[in-house]
C-alpha cells in the first residue's frame, strides 16, 4: 500500500515537474489574444515564433552563442588535456601546490568574480568581444581532474609502447590518451556546452552591442522590453526558441546526457 | 647526471604542460582576487576620480549597512530552504528512477530537464507562472476556490516563490549524482539483507543511506555553493526586490559594481562571497570529507 502511494507520488511529480515546460509550450502556441486565457480551443498559431524572429537579432544571437560555446569548449579541451596528462602521469617539483591551486578554482568559480574579471577584461580592451567573454573560462579545474582521473586508468604500457615506436610526448598524447578517453571528453563536452549556453551573468555585464550578445542576454532584453503581460505568447515563444536546441539535443541523446553527467559526477 | 638531466626534461615537460591552464588560472582567479583585496581597502566610486586607501572603511560601512545584513541572511535562509529540501528530493527521484519500472526514462526525463533550460529562460516560464490574476498558479487557486496571491510582489512570499523555483530546477541534477552512487553499491548487500527478511525501510536506513553519504556530501556542498551563484532570475523577476526581500550577494555586488559604480564595496563585498566559499571548501575538505570515507 505505501509502496503503491510512493509510486503514484512520484509520477505526480513528474507531472509537476513538466508543468513548466508544457505551460510555456501551449503559451506560445495560442494567438496572442488567447495567451492568457485557460479556454480550451483548437487554435494554435507559429505567428508568435515569427514576430520575435523579426522584432530582435535572434540570428545573430544564435551565432554569438555558438560561437562562444564552441570557442570555450575547443579551448578547455587543449588546457585540460595537457594539465591532466602532466597531473595524471609525471612527477615533477611544485606537484601538490600546484594542485590545491587548481582545487581553488572549483570552489571560486568565473562566475563569482563577476566584478574583478571585469576589471580584468578592462585592462586587457576587451569588453564587448566575444573572446572577452570566453577567456575567464579557458582553464576548466574541473575538466582537468575529470581527464586526470581517466588518464590514470590508462595503463604505462602503452605509452611504452607508443614510444619504442618513436612516438614523441605529444604525439603519445594524441594517439594513446585522447582517443581511449573518448567517453570523458564527451561527457565534459556536454556539461561544458550546457553551461556555457545557458550562462547569463557575465555575458550580460561584458556585452553592450548586438554583435556580441549571447543568446540569454537577447532573451532577457526582448522578455523586459515588455511592460505588461500583454505579449505573454511572443515571451513564452522567444524563450522557447532559446530552450529549443539545447532540449532537443538531451532528447535525442538523452541517454548520454544522463551518463554523461553521472560520470562527470562520480570522478 | 643522466639521471638529473632527465628529471630536469621532465620537470620543464610538465610545467610547459600545465602553463596554458596556469596562465588562465593566474589571470583570471588568482590575480583578480588579489586585485579585489587590494581595491577591498579604498575608496573607488564615481564620488573619487583616484582610488583612494581607506583602510578598512569598506568593511565598517558594510558591517553598518542594513542591506548587506538582509542579503546575507536571505542568501543563508536561500540555502537553508533549498539545499536539504532539493537533496533529500533528489533522493528519493534517484531512488524511484533506479528501480526498473514502466516509463522509467520518461520519469527521469522529467525530473532532469530543467538542468539544461537555462536559469533565464527559467525565469521567464516561471514569472507567468507567479503572476496575479492571469498566471498558472492564480488559474490554480481559483479553481481551489482560494484567493489570489501576489507571489513575487509580497515581501512574505517572495522567497519561497524562488526556493520552490529553484528547488524544481536542481533537484534532478543531483538525483544524477545520486544515480551514479546507487549503482556503485554491490547488489549482494540488498541480496543478504533480503535473506535476513529486512524491511524496505530497515535496507534503506542501514544500507542504502550510509553508503551514499559520500553522494550526499558532494551535492550538498554543490548544492551550497549553488545558492550563492544562481542569481540571474532576479534580474528578470523581481531585481532583488520588493525592498530586497528577494536579493542576494551576488547579485547585491552586480547592483553595487555595475549601477552604482562603488567599486570599493563591490571588492569587499566579493571579497566577503570568497572567504564564506573557502571556508565551505575547508570544512569539508578538513573535517567532515575524511569522517566520511574512512569510517
């Protein structure tokens, strides 16, 4: 009986914790005057997507925001590999002090240090680029110690292997750690894209032109641009569109996604 | 001195390794925290063309500031009011979802979502979802034949509209770490204590929990630092407001930096969110971290 209760409460939740999705979805759907009304009808419209399509840079958003996103992860993917590889299999003079300043950054992330980064990106010109909002995130501690972690499953033979036949470190590192870390790089991908598409804060303070804008940042603009809750129905539709890509890519792969954030959970 | 030589390649080989990182670390962690220390003990707003020294000033003010004391106390009841409540959820998410049962992975789904939708957009659904007289929570009320609640206007309620909101959003990302722990317990625990007869309950309590404390700790500390990062719906829902009921350190130093230009609280201020992390980071990494594994 109380297993039977348990069981029902929780696809209730999972009901509840739809709500919003489904809410946002129908809303953006229904014709403007029919937004805010909960009369059932069978009129359902894309008017919505194509009125914001045109009323902001969507575009161009997108593009920023792909940019950015992509221009991060590449860039980890190069720091965290060579720093993993170093932490994961040399010893070498300042290992551990150089370690626990690695752990510093896990537990002060970019995202707290909205206002010195700031003044960083100043000194160097370059508010309103995009590399300005990139660069903060450049060195990831957490992908280097997830790679780390692989890497020291990764068994010495086979780099001895790979070096009777001539290979060079780096050459070692690209044909022996990298492809058997695979599932690793594509977990700390996904975390690493999700992120840095939804990131909000620090895109928001660097930019100020359209060229530049993340995608959030655009969204947030249009939404606010609204005084009252007369364009619930372009709102909902904008932050559909903003939601979209990243929901449907956990869809399609949801099952990795899930693994994904399992295993970059564990290590 | 062969030996030295190749020790020394080795040396220069790791740290070119980890230069890029370091380098990124240093410019953008460890050198602007400096920079805040420094700037923490000056004067610098639009009021004083130079920086000024003026020792610990910043601090005092900021001691004597009203606002200062109701952010920090909102963002310790923020943490308080989502942290235990989103982890214990996640747990018995993880421990639902785990369990093979039909549309197991339309349940997991569900509950995991709102991790990739960003906290912006988050925002936007859930401010309609808040508003008086046409949101989905008024629909709700009134059909419960109850009055209607100004949920993000009243100083009383808008803290719970954002720990529910935000407890909706992380909870099924720590019901994946949560996933990843129940599957690292060995399956022959469960089958000998099926062989005692064991009650659910009993398992639970004497099994299951235990070994998942590492988990526990892990997402709580996430979890803590968590409610000191999310911020961005206030800039879309209330601003902090009504008379910063709703407000937050991070977003209080955002206000403080970047509208009204006080550069020198807005170090202190930071430096303040710093030391509260570190000292986070310490106690588990100290204290109770090492209780935990090696008992």
């Amino acid at each position: 009986m109380a297993r039977k209760i348990t069981t029902v409460g929780m696809y209730v939740l999972a009901v509840l914790w739809l709500f919003p999705l489904l809410w946002v979805l129908w809303t953006s759907l229904r014709p403007r005057e029919l937004a805010t009304s909960w009369t059932l009808s069978a009129d359902f419209t894309l008017a919505n997507f194509a009125k914001v399509w045109d009323a902001a840079p969507f575009a161009q958003y997108y593009f920023n925001t792909f940019l950015i996103v992509a221009g991060v992860l590449i860039a980890q993917m190069i720091t965290a590999t060579l720093a993993a590889y170093a932490f994961a299999k040399l010893r070498f003079w300042g290992r551990d002090v150089l370690f626990v300043l690695f752990l510093v950054q896990l537990m002060v992330p970019a995202d707290i240090l909205i206002f010195p980064n700031y003044n960083v990106l100043r000194d160097l010109a370059l508010l309103d680029t995009k590399i300005g909002i990139m660069l903060p995130y450049f060195a990831s501690a957490f992908g280097v110690f997830l790679l780390r972690q692989t890497f020291k499953t990764i068994p010495h033979e086979l780099e001895e292997a790979a070096r009777m036949e001539g290979c060079s470190w780096l050459q070692i590192l690209w044909r022996v750690y990298v492809p058997l870390a695979r599932p690793t790089y594509i977990a700390f991908g996904l975390v690493s894209v999700s992120y840095h598409w939804n990131n909000f804060m620090w895109p928001l303070i660097v930019t100020n032109s359209v060229e530049n804008r993340a995608l959030t940042v655009g969204l947030a603009i249009f939404a606010q641009s609204f005084e009252t809750g007369a364009q619930w129905a372009e709102v909902s539709a904008a932050t559909m569109m903003v939601i979209f890509p990243l929901l449907l890519a956990f869809l399609l792969f949801q099952r990795q996604f899930i693994n994904s954030f399992i295993h970059s959970g564990v290590k | 001195m062969g030996e030295l030589r190749a020790k020394w390649k080795v040396n220069m080989y790791a740290w070119l390794l980890l230069l890029p990182s370091l380098i990124f670390l240093l410019l953008f962690t460890f050198y602007p925290v400096w920079q805040t220390v420094i700037l923490s003990f000056h004067q610098a707003d639009l009021g004083s063309p130079e920086p000024f020294f003026n020792g610990v000033d910043n601090y005092k003010q900021m001691l004597e500031d009203d606002v200062f004391w109701k952010v920090l106390t909102n963002n310790l009841w923020f943490a308080l009011g989502t942290v235990p409540t989103s982890v214990a959820l996640a747990l018995g998410m993880a421990l639902f979802a785990n369990k093979a049962l039909r549309g197991k992975s339309f349940v997991r789904t569900a509950y995991f979502y709102p991790t990739v939708v960003p906290m912006i957009a988050v925002a936007n659904i859930w401010l309609f979802i808040y508003t008086p007289e046409y949101g989905a929570l008024s629909h709700v009320m009134e059909w419960l034949g109850k009055g209607d609640i100004n949920w993000l206007g009243d100083q009383a309620n808008v803290m719970w509209a954002m720990i529910f909101m935000v407890i909706w959003k992380e909870a099924g990302y720590f019901m994946i770490f949560y996933l990843a722990g129940l599957q690292n317990i060995s399956q022959e625990l469960y089958e000998s204590a099926a062989m005692e007869g064991a009650s659910a309950w009993t398992v639970f309590r004497r099994v299951t929990f235990p070994l998942l404390m590492p988990t526990t700790m892990f997402v709580s500390i996430i979890a803590f630092t968590n409610s000191f990062k999310l911020v961005d719906h206030l800039v879309i829902m209330t601003k902090g407001g009504p008379d910063n009921a709703s407000n937050l350190l991070l977003y209080y130093i955002y206000e403080t930096a970047f509208s009204f230009w006080d550069q020198g609280m807005a170090s202190a201020l930071t430096i303040v969110m710093v030391v509260l992390l570190l000292a986070v980071a310490a106690v588990q990494f100290f204290g109770l971290d090492k209780k935990i594994h090696y008992n």
